[in-house]
C-alpha cells in the first residue's frame, strides 16, 4: 500500500522562486507559469476598481498576487486577488494571509481554468471563502460563487453587464470597465 504525503506550508516555502506559481490544494502540488501581459491588464484594472470602492472606503484590505494564503494545513494559494474585511485584519501576517479571504478573484487563462473552476473552488469553499468571482477574458463573463457548504458553492451566478459582489454591497461595475480598449 503506498502512501501519500500531503504538501503543508513548511514544504512550500521550499520551492524555487523561479517565476513560476506554486500552490498546494489539498496537499498536492500545482504549478502555473506567469501571467501574459493581457491577463496582467484585467487582473489591474479589476484591482483598481477593487481598491477605489473598499480599501479607499476603509471597508476591506485589498492585496494582489503574488500574495501566499494559508487557507488550511495543505491548502496554500496564490489568488489573484484577495480582500479581506477591515474588521478580519488579524488574518493578515507579515508573510501571509492565515485564513479565509472574504473576496477572492482568479482570471481564467488556458493554462489555469480547469484548476480555477474546479479544484481550487472546492478547496476555497471548503475553507470558507465567502465569495469566489472568476473572470474569463474570453467570454467576457463574471461568474460568481458564494454560499459555500463543505466543498462547493450553493449559488453560482454569471454577469455580462454588470458585476455585483454579495459580500461587499459597495463593490459594482459594469463588466466593460476590466477590458481595456486595445485589446
């Protein structure tokens, strides 16, 4: 009978920085390449409006990839982009975020949707992300989870207008403003 170890933080913090994301979901190792410039584009402007409304407002901490997030013992990822509410600060350490963000984005690239829409939202519902936005460049669709229960979310939405957050009232745009014109 062969066993398998699960990954944990220690292990992480092991790994090359060469560029590459490294994140452990459910004690496994996965691995994607750097962001194209066009992706870095969405994930900026969904940043800035991000910040304009929340932490601008004093209402949520902002942070941007590359940003560690110990959700559990084996669960350690790098999330796009990942708010958490001002009175929930205690989960923000020098290294790390330790918990559950409120908030987390991912935008979908080829090398990283079935990940994103799969796995990684079981474990982000498992360890109590409240509200999961995925955005996908190509469809130029929001889809939003929230609701999690055990390791999925019970209310799964998609936007192609405008983008409301259920966590965050404050935060609403109109999906045209992620995309820049010269792309």
């Amino acid at each position: 009978m062969a066993s398998t170890t699960q990954l944990t933080y220690d292990d992480y913090l092991r790994l090359p920085d060469d560029g590459r994301r490294y994140e452990i979901l459910d004690g496994e190792l996965f691995v994607s390449p750097a962001p194209m410039t066009r992706h870095q584009r969405w994930l900026v402007r969904l940043t800035a409006l991000c910040f304009d409304v929340l932490e601008s407002n004093g209402v949520g901490i902002v942070l941007v990839a590359p940003i560690d997030v110990e959700m559990g013992p084996h669960d350690i990822v790098q999330p796009e982009l990942a708010v958490v509410r001002t009175e929930r600060r205690s989960i923000l350490h020098d290294t790390r975020i330790i918990g559950a963000p409120d908030l987390v984005v991912e935008v979908l690239s080829k090398s990283t949707a079935r990940i994103d829409l799969g796995r990684k939202s079981a474990r982000y519902a498992h360890a109590g992300v409240a509200e999961y936005l995925i955005v996908d460049p190509e469809t130029r669709r929001v889809e939003r989870r929230t609701d999690p229960r055990g390791d999925r979310y019970e209310s799964i939405e998609t936007f192609t207008e405008r983008v409301m957050s259920q966590v965050f009232p404050e935060l609403s745009f109109d999906i045209d403003e992620l995309w820049p014109t010269d792309l």
